[in-house]
C-alpha cells in the first residue's frame, strides 16, 4: 500500500492540470485512470479529435475556392482515411506528451477503475480484475462525463452514432440527421456539411446553441444553411429505426424520413456512479452533479471535485481552471476565487462563435441598463485578405461606467479573440480602455477596438 499527499481519480483537463499543479506545489501525487489512456473525453474523444478534423474541413472548403487567389490546382480531391489518420497522429503526439509530463513530475500513474474506500483510501481495480489500494492525505474527484443516450431512441455504433463513435466514421456520408443542435451538434453539423453530407439538425428548442446570443446564432444560420446544413428547430424526435441501410427518423408532426446515418447529440453527463460516493458519506444533486464550495471542498474535508461532476461550465478550459485552483487550495496556498463571468465559450464550427458574459437576451430579460455596440468583420483589410469577412464583435456593457456585461463574436478566429475579453473581465477593463488599446494593424482583432470605439461615440473605420 502506498502514502500519497493527493491522489486524483480522472486524467482529464482537470485531473491532469490538478496533478500537474499539486506535483509543482511539491505534493506526493498519485493519478488514477480507467481509460486506455491518459488525457479524459477532451483529448480522446472530444476537444482535441474534433478539432483536427473541422481543420481538414476548413482547408477542404478553401480548396474549392482556391482559384479566387490565383492558384490553379485543377479538381480537388480529399482522402477521408488519411484525414483520419493524420486527426490520431495529433491525438497520439498529445497522448504522448501527457505520459512525459506525468514522468517529468514525479507522479505515479494508476491504471484501472478508481474507487473511494474511505475518507483516505482509494482502491484501484485494473483490467484483469486485481486491485490495488492507495491511501492519500486529499483527494480529487474528476471523473468528468461521458455521452447521454436516449431511453428510446440509443446509438448503436453503425448507423446511429453517438459523438465518441462518428470520430471514427469510415466515410463521409451522403446524409446524416443531427439530434440535438447544441455545441456537438452544430460542430460536426459544420464539419459534415462542409465535407460534402447533406446535413439536417433537429433540435427540441427554439434555435441551435441556446446558450449563445440569438443574434450571433442567427448570423450563423445563414452561413450553415450554405453548408449544405438544414435547420429543424422545435422538433422532438419521437423514435429511430435502423434497417442495416437507412435510419428511419420520426419527428413529431412532421412525416418519417430515412438518412444513411444519425448523429445523436443531445448533451452529456456526469460520471459519478460507481465510484464509492456512498462509502464516504457523499451524495449527488440533481443531474448527478456534487455540491462543492468556492474552493471545490466536497462535504468530505479532504475530498475535492470539479469539472463536469459539479454544477459548472462542463468546459475543459473550466475544469483546468477549477483543477489549478483546487490544488493550490490542497497544498495550502491561498488562492483567488475563479470569475465565471470571465470564462469564455467557444465552438468551433464555420463561422466560428465565441463568448463571455451575459448576451443581450439575458440583460434585456433581467432588465438591466445596458447598451450595444456592435462591429462587423467586413470592413477590415485582414478579414479580406483572409476570406473571412463574415461576422461581427458584440459588446454589450453598462452605460454608465461603461463595464462590459457579455461579449458575443461570430466569425473566423473567434475562439482566439475572446481571451482579449477573458483578460478584460479579470481585470475589470472598461469598453473605453478596450478603445484606448492599440490592436496591431493589418489584423482581424481591430475588429474589437472598432466595436469598442462605437461604445465611445462612434467607429473610425465605418
């Protein structure tokens, strides 16, 4: 049996971020994972995979439009394997990188489904059924959350397909229905339509992403729609039918039709079954999650959680965050309370959409005294340069003092532009300030100071 300082029970964004950080602070750490390998639904399955395949669907749309710049290449052509391939190259060189940084820190990895057995004990039950028992000082609990199913309508894997299984789809199909329009959703919608399927997502609520400002989405709409993409909003599927072939869709009031494949995409949840709760005294909330405090303390002193298991952004970017925090918490520094207001969305389709803070549809639902000011892509010359003259920056922010409530930005590099408001928000930067900021010229981030200038009176450049 062994004596660790911390023990964490999931390699995640947050768990491995939490281990990381304890092992600097020099705690004893221990990191257990369940999974063949290290690195959470975010690395394998999830962030990192997604990613690299909406990049080769990126490239592939400016292919078709490469003689607009003045190449000539002749017919383009994509080999889907290849693109598979080089999308586990990338995971594989992460993964790698993972297992070097838990070596270059000192931290003992454990392989196998980790338990509580006590308030300071873990047990470890490897594939071959041999358990190992750990005993540590505090524990960390980020076990994150894996793929929600239907009760009655279930992915099988062949021709209905939950997000970890279209990963590794052998090609890309003519049609695909997406269930459920929600950051999923909408991203493989994007990369899907682009790659040449004829997409239609049928979301339950009235418009994709619900949690995005209504004026970003709908200026995303009409680029999707372009994208070979049909939107379906308040529509509740009622049944699937997978006949080896085709699957029959049934949406309610509307006639049965038949894709070649169906995506479901209807959220996530937390893992927190089976993982020894009970033993220790805890319990969960509703939606499985646990209640911790502002400094991700579970009821149980020395047992921490955070990430996907609490009831918080189920971002990776938050889980590190809480990860970081929590062990400085455990290695008995003082550490300052996370923003949420400063924690930024980001979703990855084409156009992309990023944000932060509230949007105008809650300040006008709260009844706050807020005003817009809004700058469109199209104008700058790097935007033009680089085919990306879709979309805008939003601000929405108080008129008085001119503090920034929500940022909402929908266009190209959008999840790259919102840290400069992430930063912002911390430290509690005006629109003015934003607007004093010298932003280098040619680049698409002028975009921010120009919104920013029509908070102030009024854009240059417009």
């Amino acid at each position: 049996m062994s004596n660790f300082d911390l023990v964490v029970i999931g390699s995640g964004p947050g768990g491995e971020v939490g281990a990381i950080k304890a092992a600097q602070l020099g705690l004893k750490v221990a990191l257990v994972e369940k999974a063949e390998h290290l690195g959470g639904t975010c690395l394998n399955w999830g962030c990192i995979p997604t990613k690299a395949l909406l990049h080769a669907a990126k490239t592939w749309e400016k292919l078709q439009h490469v003689e607009e710049l003045g190449f000539s290449i002749g017919k383009p052509s994509y080999d889907w394997k290849r693109i598979l391939e080089r999308k586990e190259k990338i995971v594989d060189q992460q993964r790698k990188g993972l297992r070097f940084l838990m070596k270059k820190n000192n931290i003992t990895v454990f392989e196998g489904h980790g338990r509580l057995e006590s308030k300071t004990q873990v047990s470890i039950t490897d594939k071959a059924g041999k358990v190992t028992k750990i005993d540590s000082k505090y524990i960390l609990l980020a076990t994150g959350s894996r793929v929600r199913e239907l009760p009655f309508a279930r992915s099988n894997g062949k021709n209905i397909l939950n997000s970890d299984h279209v990963l590794s789809i052998d090609h890309i199909p003519e049609s695909l229905a997406v269930i459920g329009g929600g950051v999923v959703g909408t991203e493989f919608a994007s990369l899907f339509g682009r790659m040449g399927s004829q997409v239609t997502i049928i979301e339950l609520g009235p418009q994709i992403l619900p949690t995005e400002d209504s004026e970003c989405v709908k200026e995303l709409e009409k680029t999707l729609k372009k994208q070979n993409i049909t939107i379906e909003t308040g529509s509740k599927l009622t049944g699937l039918a997978d006949d080896g072939k085709t699957v029959k869709v049934s949406v309610e009031g509307k006639a049965d039709r038949s894709f070649a494949k169906v995506l479901l995409s209807i959220g996530r949840e937390a893992v927190t079954d089976d993982i020894g709760l009970a033993k220790v005294g805890l319990s969960t909330e509703r939606g499985g999650f646990l209640k911790v405090d502002a400094d991700y303390r579970t009821s149980v002193p020395n047992i921490f959680a955070i990430g996907d298991i609490i009831p918080t952004p189920a971002l990776a970017h938050t889980a590190s965050a809480e990860a970081y925090h929590a062990a400085e918490v455990i290695a008995g520094h003082k550490a300052p309370a996370i923003n949420y207001s400063a924690n930024p969305s980001a979703i990855y389709c084409y156009p992309e959409i990023a944000s932060i803070g509230i949007s105008e549809d809650k300040a006008k639902a709260d009844k706050l005294d807020y005003k817009v000011a809004k700058f469109p892509f199209a104008p700058m010359a790097k935007a033009k340069i680089e085919d990306a003259t879709l979309g805008f920056v939003k601000i929405v922010f108080e008129p008085k003092y001119k503090e920034i409530l929500g940022v909402h930005i929908v266009g190209a590099t959008a999840t790259e532009m919102i840290a400069e408001f992430a930063l912002g928000k911390v430290l509690e930067t005006t629109v003015d300030e934003i607007g004093h900021t010298i932003h280098p010229h040619p680049t698409i981030s002028e975009t921010v100071m120009e919104a920013a200038h029509v908070a102030s009176g009024g854009a240059i450049h417009m």
